[in-house]
C-alpha cells in the first residue's frame, strides 16, 4: 500500500498513516462474503477511512486484504465485528 504516490499524498497532508501501536490487528476469516472487493466498495467512501488509502488506485486493483482490515477494525471496530458476525452466521446456518 505504501508506494511513492501514496507518500506524496502523506507529505502534503492530503492523507493519514497509523502508527503501529495505534493499529487493532485482526485475523478475518477468508470468506467470500469477506473479501476485499466486496467490501472495499462499502467503505471507500467513507471519509474516517479514505483517509487511510490512495486517492485513486490502479485499474483493477485493490487494496491488499491484510492492510484493509487491520485499517477498518481500528477506524471501525463495530462495524467490523458485525461482518465478522455476519459471515460467520452465514457460514453456519442450517439450510
């Protein structure tokens, strides 16, 4: 996620970097309900988030899965865990 451009956009205060400590590590399952292209979509938009990400990614791609939860738990640990609950209750339902 860290690239060039991205650090331009760091240096002229147009986006944020989490320090370390501040991250709220989290091991989501790999779902398909979970996947990053189906939630990114959700979330890009939302400004405590965006703030986080490149202004314009390149066509086709996302950003990578481990650096978007970890981002989104610590920005929106709530919502995060009502996915999580979410897929989880999917997964196990009885059909």
């Amino acid at each position: 996620m860290l690239n060039k451009d991205f650090l331009k956009q760091v240096f002229s205060n147009q986006k944020a970097l989490l320090s370390l400590k501040d991250v709220k590590h989290i091991n989501v399952p790999v779902y398909d309900e979970l996947a990053v292209k189906h939630i990114y979509p959700l979330v890009e938009h939302d400004p405590a988030v965006e703030r986080y990400f490149p202004i314009k990614l390149p066509q086709g791609r996302l950003p990578d899965r481990e650096y978007f939860w970890n981002v989104l738990n610590t920005v929106n640990e709530p919502y995060v865990a009502q996915l999580d609950r979410h897929a989880h209750e999917l997964r196990h339902a009885a059909t």
